[in-house]
C-alpha cells in the first residue's frame, strides 16, 4: 500500500482558536525549559514570541508523521532506471 501526504480531507486540526500566551506564561515556559536569560533577551523573547506561536498553531495537527514526505521510499529500481535514461 502507497501512502501520500495528501488527503482530500485531512481534518485539519489547528490550535488556531487558542488564545495567545501572555508575557508571564513565556517566562514561566522558558524557566521550565531551563533557559535563564537577561532581562532584555527574555524581553525580546516575549515580544517575538507570539509571531513564532501563532505560526505553529496553524500548522494541521489531524496527520500521521508517515504523511510526511521525507518518509517515503523510492524503489531503488527506479532510481537505476532513472540514471540508465540520461
């Protein structure tokens, strides 16, 4: 069975409906992940931030990780043949 990346209705599940985190949230999250910054770069993190989340909450979250492409496999038959033409 061939699977593809593309589905006529993939469900496309977003976190778009989510509300942006506030600047404390962004603190908390980094503290969390270990990041101790200056004040100014956590500042500049906190201003940034929104932009670079609301970019991941549009991504579709209905998709399997085989639907990405990097996970499909081309016979190497197919690779030959292709070589064997030029």
């Amino acid at each position: 069975m061939t699977r593809s990346f593309v589905r006529p209705h993939p469900g496309a599940q977003t976190l778009q409906d989510l509300p942006p985190s506030s600047p404390e949230e962004i603190r908390r999250m980094a503290k969390l992940a270990g990041l101790e910054l200056p004040e100014h770069i956590m500042d500049e993190l906190c201003k940034s931030y929104p932009a670079f989340e609301a970019m991941v909450r549009r991504l579709p979250r209905a998709r399997d990780r085989f639907d990405d492409p990097a996970h499909h496999v081309v016979e190497v038959e197919r690779i030959s043949a292709l070589e064997k033409t030029r």
